[in-house]
C-alpha cells in the first residue's frame, strides 16, 4: 500500500483533504493525524475491524485498548455508561487538551477497541486539524500513539513515515507536535478518581478542581510486581536500540560523571549518544551531544524528548547517557518517559 502524506496548514485547513481522510476512515481505513500531544494512528473507533488494522500496523498487542478521540465534548455521553460529576468538573476546566478519561462503556463501543475492557478512554484533543478530522471521519476515532509498538512516540509526520509508511493510507502532516509527550490518563470509572500515566495536566492541577485524587501504585512503585491498570505501561516502551543509562545528581557531578563513563566506553571501543541541554552541552568533551533544550524550559524538554531519542537510531552509537529532567510541574511525565526508555536503569552520583 502507498501511504499519502498530505501537508494541513493550521490557519488555513484544507476541507479537500480532510474530507478526504474522512472518507478513508469511514470505509475501514487508517489515517495517522497530529494532536497537541504526539501524533495519532486513526481508524473508526466504532469499527471492530479498524481496530484490528491498528493493531496489526504497529505490530501492538490487542488487550492493549485504544484511545477514542471525539471533536464535541456531547459525544462522550454516546459511548460512556456514565460520566460522574467530578469528570464533568475536568472535561469542563481541560477539555479539550491532553487529558484522557477512563469510563464504563456503552455497548455500542466494540470490544476490539477496548482491548476487551468494559472501559473506555476518551480524549478531546485541542489540535485544531485533529478536530476537523474526526468530525469528517463520523466523530469517534480511535487512537493509539502513531509509533511501531515499542519505539518512541511520534511527534512529526517524518517520524511517523518511519515507522508506518506502507501500512497505512494517508498521513495528515501538520508539523511538530506541540507538547511532544502523551496525555494525562485518569480512570473516573471508580469511587475516587486515579492518575494512570501523568503528562502536561498534573495531579495539582486537577486536585485543584476535584479535590485529592489517586495515582497508580505502578507510577509510584515502577519495579514493584503491581499490575498497572493502563495495559500499555506495562509494555517496554520508547526505547532506543542503543542502551541508554540515565545519570542523576548535583549538575556538576553528572557532566563529571558522564564524561568519564564515555571516556571509559570509548576506550572499549564503544561509540557514545550524550543527552545534555543547551547550558550543559558544552561541557562534555567526547560522544555525540545532543540537546533537549533549556533546562528551565519544561515545555521544550518535553517537545523535543521523542525526537532525541528516536535520531539516535539513525546512529551508529552503543550507548547512551542522560542527564536527569525532575522538574517542578512536569518533570513527573518526562522522566516517566525518559525511564521507561532506559528500562529504568539509572547512575546516582
Ligand atoms: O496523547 C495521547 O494520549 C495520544 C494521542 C494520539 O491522543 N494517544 C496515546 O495512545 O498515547 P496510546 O495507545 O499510545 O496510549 C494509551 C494508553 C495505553 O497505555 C492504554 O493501555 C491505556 O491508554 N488505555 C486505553 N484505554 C484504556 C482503558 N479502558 N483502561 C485503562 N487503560 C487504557
Ligand atoms: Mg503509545
């Protein structure tokens, strides 16, 4: 199959193309589309065999349930049991924007979108193409991060040609992803509300509307044997082919630190990937040092974290090491990311 990738200009949304890509999903098609997050691989959320095809595109497991993306916040009354006051009270203060909400299904949502789930996702996305297309494609899309499963999410339709060029109709290229990490996942199916995958919308910032709320023991405990209750973050993720290592401590320290590691591997005859940011980047002396942006910038870190990670393939290094990015408001989500793709193995100096 050829994929056709179309270029969407956000001030001036070609109707032509996504009418166009409206149609294909409608008969049974997959189009990869941009959000505000990272980009998504889009079928018919109400079409069992679509998402079959999305499975088998990014060679994903099928109990790992699908995201479905609406463009008019009514709908989410059409394909959830109920939505509970407290989700009304986040749709209202962060809808749409990146957070996804977990509720009992409605019958009329196929199994096979859900991954067998009596629940499903739902997320209005502010990306103003992405809204066009779903309300073209019949108004309920499902879909998963537009990535072969297991690498880095996507956050340019480049990425995205990489990784499914060939096993999908069309791609709708509205250049970079703003944020550049996935959305806030919360399950308001239950009593008390809990936070499943953190991202931009943090728990302060919904405590602030709702009140306290939980998080998955697996987010607070990632070694611990406790089964998480997003299927998907159990499934290795984000991870370059090289090894990558993350190096936690006081700056001066991790530069001291990594430069010396990579002296030590290059002695092996290793080649090495440094991920520094824009104050630090000069400071080491050997490896190829690319970096994430300002470290007080959170928002560039996060734009630009997929994009690092997944230029280290085109390389040929054998490892990589990283600085550590905690930062204030949501460093909880890049360095959930960040440790995800370094199996979690991290230097503390
Ligand atoms: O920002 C995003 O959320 C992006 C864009 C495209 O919208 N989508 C995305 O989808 O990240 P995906 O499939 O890569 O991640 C969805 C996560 C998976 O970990 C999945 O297991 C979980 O959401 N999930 C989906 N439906 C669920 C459900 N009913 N119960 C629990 N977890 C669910
Ligand atoms: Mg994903």
């Amino acid at each position: 199959m050829e994929t056709r990738i179309r270029k969407v200009n956000y001030k001036n949304i070609d109707l032509k193309i996504i009418q166009e890509a409206g149609r294909i999903l409608k008969s049974g098609g997959l189009v990869a589309f941009p959000t505000e997050t990272v980009y998504g691989l889009g079928g018919d959320a109400l079409n069992p065999a679509s998402a079959e095809k999305i499975y088998a595109a990014k060679g994903r497991p099928s109990d790992n349930p699908l995201i479905v993306h609406i463009a008019d916040k009514a709908d989410v009354y059409r394909i959830a049991e109920q939505v509970p006051e407290q989700a009304e009270r986040l749709m209202e203060a962060f809808w749409p924007g990146p957070l996804t909400l977990i509720f009992p299904k409605k019958p009329l949502v196929p199994d096979k979108t859900t991954g067998g789930l009596p629940t499903v996702a739902v997320r209005m996305p502010s990306d103003k193409i992405a809204a066009a297309f779903i309300r073209a494609a019949g108004g309920f899309v499902a879909a998963p991060s537009a990535n072969a499963s297991g690498r880095p999410s996507t956050t340019t339709a480049a990425h995205v040609a990489e990784d499914l060029s060939g096993r999908i109709e069309m791609i709708l290229d509205g250049g970079q992803a703003v944020i550049g990490l996935e959305s806030t996942i919360v399950d308001v199916s239950e009593e008390r509300p809990v936070i499943l995958r953190p991202g931009v919308i943090t728990k302060a910032m919904m405590e602030a509307v709702i009140g306290p709320m939980e998080t998955d023991q697996v987010l607070i405990a990632p070694d611990s044997d406790v089964k998480p209750k997003a299927p998907g973050m159990k499934y290795r993720h984000y991870a370059p082919k090289a090894e990558l290592m993350i190096v936690e401590g006081e700056t001066k320290d991790v530069i001291a630190t990594m430069n010396r590691l990579t002296a030590e591997a290059e002695l092996q005859g290793k080649r090495v990937g440094i991920i520094a940011t824009d104050e630090t980047a000069r400071c080491y002396e050997r490896g190829l040092v690319k970096s994430l942006g300002a470290r007080n910038c959170e928002g560039e870190i996060s734009m630009h974290l997929f994009e690092v990670l997944r230029s280290f393939d085109e390389t040929d290094v054998d490892c990589i090491y990283s600085e550590s990015f905690g930062g204030a408001v949501i460093g909880q989500a890049i360095m959930n990311r960040l440790l995800k793709a370094a199996g979690h193995r991290v230097i503390k100096v």
